[in-house]
C-alpha cells in the first residue's frame, strides 16, 4: 500500500501522453503486457511516467481509465480498482480484445495478446523431401481480428490434392485467417473426419479469430470432409465452398440424404471444372447432384462448371490456386472464391 500512499501524494502532478492509433487487441490496465492486470501494471506505468522507465508496449492498455490519455489517474485508477473496491477497467478486460467505446485510439499490438494458432498434427507430415508438409496457418498484415477459414485439401494415402501451403496464403493475402489443414495419409474417412474437427477445434482456438465470421471450403476428399463438418456444425459457418467433391464411396450420397442438410445456414458455392471425369468419377454429374440436393433443402446454392482444362482431367484444375489463371479466365477459380467470401462472410 505505500504505494497507493505515495500517489496520493503525487496527485498535483500532471503527465500526459496522448494514445497511439491502431486495432490490435489488448487488455485494459496491463501495461506490461504480462496477460494480467497486478499492482506491477501500475508501477510500470508510473515509472515510465516519471522516472524514465520503459514505454508500454500498448499505451492504450496503460489507458486504464480509458480517456484516451496515459497519465497519473490511470496508476490511481488501476490501485483503486485492485486494493480499494473502485471501479472496474472498461472494456477490453479481462480478456484481450479491440477497444469497443467509437471514436478511442486503440494500439499497435500488445505482445499478450499475440495472434496464437494451435497447430496439432496428430501425425508427421513431409513431402518427397523430406521437408515438413503439415499444417498451415496465414494471417493478414494487417493487425486485429480476422474472419477465418478452413481450408480441407485432397487427395487420401500419402497423395496430396490441392495446393495446401499456395491457399493458405491466399487466403491471409486477402483478409482472412487462413488455416489449412494436414490430414494424416489414410485410405479411410474416418481418420480424415477426425482431423478435420482438430482443424476446426485449432481455427476456434486463435485469438485474433472473429468466430462470428467462418467459412469451411474443401476440394476433391476435403470438399466431402467439409460438407460432413457443416452438417455437423449447422449453425457455424456462414459459407462453404466445395471444389469437386469426392463421391467417398458413397459418402457424399449419405451426406445429400442427411436429414440435417436443411438445418444448414450457411451459402453454399459449388465448382467443377466440365472435363473432370477421371479417378474413378463422375465429378461433375456429382457435383451437379449435389447442388440439386441443397437446392432440394431449400438452401441458398451458387453452381458453376467451369471450363474444361486443357490436355488432362479438369480434377486437376484445383490443385493450385492460380497457375490457371495464366491458361484462361474461365479457368480462374480463385477470384470467384475470395468474391463469394466477401459477399458472405466478410
């Protein structure tokens, strides 16, 4: 308490500094960026104040009265609130988050509350070189809060379909948290379901995630896993994109006679590319099944064939995110993707 003491003391003096701008996410009253608002918060603040201390890494946490200015008050205002019965920080605390009052500066980032993805590969993942082909996590440049998607590649065994690392990034570079998940090499559903929902499980766990925007987009076996995941979650995401779905020796065909399709909220975008009969299916008979069966349950469903893919099977087209762009206009997939996210999750 002689601290306190020595406040009140101090309550002639006079120190201002005006909050820096920004979005990134903070809490209220913790100075030293330690996660938690202690006694400490306030001696950091006074030292910086008045003694030459360090800065605050957030000025708008050390903002603890929230006035838009770091000065004397706040130490006093965080002592009352901890030893005193005073009243409580304003919002953010105590969990990190954007301050909500409009027109008040936020910050430039504070390091307890960092952007942290989980990443829990339940096997390990490497490529013919032996190089880590797991999970990926993007994330915009920008600081703050982020709609989310997860992204569900191809392939089953040790073959990978889809450009796993390639959509991460496109994703981040287009304001979206982008998480693509690895699935282990196996010839069953079942373990891919699993990895998917640790997928899920890992998107919800970041901080810098706005779970109120999410979408889930798949292509070939993760365009499958991914309808699987929204007849799960229902109510979760506000679209899914599903690139020529796998017909998962009769999965997809379980999936469109799933009594739970209506209950989905989500907007549905459908691609397939007019020459992909090849692995064994139809993808485009499937794909245009499929879009019949939303439609059926009263869903809100864009379909598109898109055009053929020249010299080998349109199954190909999603592969990577952009090489065919470069081929023709109406082969570039990636635009309609990040457009039909814009519109309905953004």
């Amino acid at each position: 308490m002689k601290y306190l003491a020595g406040l009140l003391l101090l309550a002639g003096v006079s120190c201002f500094y005006p909050c820096c701008a920004g979005g990134a996410d903070f809490i209220r009253g913790d100075t030293d960026s330690s996660g938690t608002v202690e006694i400490s918060d306030a001696i950091f603040t006074l030292q910086w104040l008045f003694t030459g201390g360090a800065e605050p890494g957030c000025l708008s946490a050390a903002d603890a009265d929230d006035n838009s200015s770091v000065e004397l008050s706040d130490a006093i205002y965080t002592l009352g609130y901890l030893f005193l019965g005073g009243t409580a920080l304003p919002a953010p605390y105590p969990e990190c988050g954007e301050d909500p009052t409009p027109g008040r500066p936020s910050c430039q980032g504070s390091s307890a509350c960092a952007c942290e993805t989980p990443i829990n590969d339940a096997c390990e993942l490497t490529d013919e070189n032996g190089d880590y082909a797991g999970s990926r996590v993007c994330l915009p440049s920008a600081s703050g809060s982020f709609p989310g998607v997860l992204y569900s590649h191809g392939g089953k065994e040790d073959a990978v379909g889809g450009d796993i690392e390639g959509t991460c990034e496109a994703l981040a570079a287009a304001g979206y948290l982008g998480y693509s998940k690895a699935r282990c090499y196996e010839l069953q559903l079942d373990p891919g379901r699993l990895d998917v929902r640790d997928g899920l499980d890992d998107l919800l766990a970041t901080r810098c995630l706005d779970a109120e925007r999410l979408a889930v987009m798949g292509y070939s076996r993760g365009g499958l896993l991914s309808l699987e995941l929204a007849l799960d979650y229902p109510d979760l995401f506000d679209a899914v994109i599903l690139m020529a779905p796998a017909p998962g020796n009769g999965a997809l065909e379980e999936a469109m006679a799933d009594p739970r399709l209506g209950e989905i909220r989500a907007r549905f975008l459908v691609l397939v590319s007019g020459n992909d009969q090849c692995q064994g299916a139809n993808h485009v008979s499937e794909a245009r099944e499929l879009s019949e069966a939303l439609d059926d349950a009263g869903l809100d469903v864009s379909f598109e064939v898109l055009a053929d893919v020249p010299d080998r099977c349109g199954h190909y087209l999603f592969d990577t995110v952009n090489d065919y762009c470069k081929v023709s206009a109406e082969l570039c997939y990636w635009p309609r993707v990040i457009n039909f996210l814009d519109e309905h999750v953004r």
